[in-house]
C-alpha cells in the first residue's frame, strides 16, 4: 500500500526509491494528495524566471504554403529571429493529435510496476526509456516531470518494442509530421543556398527520430518548482504539441538590449510548436538560432505535452554547411560528431544554453 504523506512527512521515507526505483514518478507524488512540495523539488532561485505578460513567439498560417511564397520566408524569419513559431492550418489532421494525445494519457494512466519495466534498469532496448526529472544523478533540484522517450530506428523495432498503449499512436503521429517536416526543412535549407537536399543532406538534417511523450502532474507548490529546467534542444528541429493547460516558456531578448525575459507560448487547438535546435544552429553557422525554453508547473490540473525531435544520425558528423560558408564567411562551430554532442548534453543537468559551447570553434 502507497504511504500517505502530508507536509514534512516527505523526509520519513525514501523518496528516491519510491519516484525512481519502485516506477512512480513525480505523477506518484502527487498521486498522494501532498500538500507542500518535497525539498528535492525546491529550485534555488536562480532557476525560476521573469515572464514578460502580452508577448509571444510568432503564429504562421500555412494554409496556402503551395501558393504564397511569403509564408515559407516567415518560416525562415521566424527561425532567424526567434527560433520559435506555432503553425496552424499544417497538414497534420486533428485526429491525430487527439490521438496520441489520449495514448500519453493512457501510458501514465498505467500502474507504476508497468510503467517500471520500461526504466533505465529494466528496458529491453535503449531506444525505450521511462524516467523521471531530466538527469537525477546530476540534479541539485529534480525536475516536477515524468516521460517516456522513444528513439525510432525501424517500424519493425517499434512495434516490437514500443509500450503497446501508445506505440500505434505515436507511430501515426511522427509519420505524419513527416511532409511537414520536408517543407520546412526545404525552406530553410533554400535561404541558405542549399538548392536540393541530397542523400547526405538529409541525414544531417533529419537522419534521426525521437518522440517524448511528457507528464507533468498538478504540484503543491508550482512556483517553488520547475517542469523543466533552461535548455535548449540537441535536435534539429523539434515539433512539439502541446494540450490545452499551457506552461511553455521561451526566453526572448537575451543581450539585445531589451528586456530580457520569458513569453508564454499560448496552447492554440490543432497547432504544432516548432522550434530550432542546437544542430540546425551549428549546421547554419548560428543563422538560425536554437533558443533558451523551459516548462512551469501547474498547481492546478495535469498537463502533457509531446514533442518530435528530428535529428541527424548519430553517426553524422555535424558543421557548418559548405554553402553556408560559401561567401567566404568564417566558420563558428568546428566539425563533431553528432552522437558526441548528444553525449555531453545528456551527462549534466540542465544549463540553459551551454551545451553549444562543446562545439565553438577555437
């Protein structure tokens, strides 16, 4: 039987052990009715943020891609100057998001010794993965979120492999984002005098899949906590849906000047929230920008969110583009391998912005 917890009573058992261990996850806790937030979860003060209220990132209508070109530069605008966009109208039909939706709902629905055989310790694979927080080992405070992640290789090892509550949703999910995924690629890589994506091309840009599917369950006390820390992603690009509760932050204005500070990224129904990531940023020569983003949490309700990153290969060596550099302009990043940038975001804790620091050229 789950212990009862109330206020401090979070110190009279294992925490660790229970959240990790035993598969409960921070949806556990908060399973308990507890009343304040265990000590674990407490963020220094450093880690929370400055919302700047009425403003966001831009929203792009693609209702007419195939016919006006405006809308494939206010892509590239908005990956320049932001990093950040909500797309409506994109071609990715509602059922489908509902869908996926619903089987992240379902995945968490499952009992904690369920859920157990999919952790670090129990996986069959390592392209599955349950786990709570983003690096407990590393932490000075965890992360208020529980996810499940799953890196794609095949639809064979998917289906073989994948939690069978989500895996058929998930699947439909990332299949079909991929047209999607190709237009914007392709007009991103054409402001940057990349005529044609070839073979190799698209390995570098979109050689690799994962999908999350994240929970942040309702918090005693949200503004004591984060759902996750100050980062910015390793993908190239990441699409990411959102459910209707909201918690998004993306940091804006960062030494331009302004005030410097966080915009909410309001839920819009049937939207997709695209953002750059670090790859797309060295293979760009830093044109485009991956951007600082991180989660709230909520003190009232339940959120999920479910983002798709799409990566380079592992085994691809990433740099900036040879028609970046074309015009004779001075490279900003040195040549890595890809699975070894992965690598170094993945051993420490969130830090905003400085994993990209690994790949700056000397």
């Amino acid at each position: 039987m789950a212990p009862t917890l109330a206020d401090s009573a979070t110190d009279n058992f294992d925490l660790n052990d229970f959240v990790i261990n035993q598969g409960n996850g921070v949806k556990g806790l908060s399973d308990l009715g507890l009343k304040s937030l265990p000590r674990q979860y407490i963020q220094p003060q450093e880690a929370l943020i400055n919302i700047i209220p009425n403003e966001s990132i831009p929203v792009i209508d693609m209702l007419n891609w195939d016919t006006d070109p405006k809308i494939a530069e206010s892509v590239c605008d908005a990956a320049e100057k932001f990093g950040f966009f909500q797309l409506v109208n994109h071609g990715v039909p509602l059922e489908v998001l509902e869908g996926v939706k619903d089987a992240t709902h379902r995945f968490f629905g499952l009992p904690a010794a369920v859920k157990r055989k999919y952790s670090k310790e129990h996986s069959s694979t390592n392209n599955v993965r349950f786990g709570t927080s983003f690096s407990p080992d590393c932490e000075k405070a965890l992360e208020w979120k529980d996810y499940l992640s799953l890196f794609y290789v095949s639809e064979e090892e998917a289906s073989a492999l994948w939690p069978p509550e989500c895996k058929d949703e998930c699947l439909e999910y990332m299949k079909r984002s991929e047209v999607l995924c190709k237009k914007l690629m392709g007009a991103l890589m054409e402001r940057l005098n990349v005529k044609e994506i070839d073979d190799k091309k698209e390995s570098l840009l979109m050689g690799s899949k994962r999908i999350n599917l994240n929970y942040y369950p309702r918090c005693p006390n949200p503004n004591l906590t984060i759902g996750v820390g100050r980062h910015s992603d390793v993908s190239a690009l990441t699409f990411l849906l959102q459910d209707e509760i909201g918690g998004l932050y993306v940091r804006v204005n960062e030494g331009k000047g302004e005030e410097d500070g966080w915009v909410h990224v309001p839920p819009i129904e049937g939207s997709l929230v695209i953002n750059v990531g670090d790859a797309l940023q060295i293979l760009s020569n830093g044109r485009y920008k991956s951007i600082e983003h991180c989660v709230i949490a909520s003190g009232s309700k339940n959120r999920i969110s479910i983002p798709i990153f799409v990566n380079p290969k592992p085994s691809d060596v990433i740099g900036p583009l040879p028609e970046v550099l074309a015009s004779g302009e001075k490279p900003k990043y040195k040549n890595i391998l890809y699975s070894d940038y992965v690598k170094h975001f993945f051993r420490k804790a969130h830090d905003g912005k400085k994993t990209v620091d690994f790949a700056v050229a000397k």
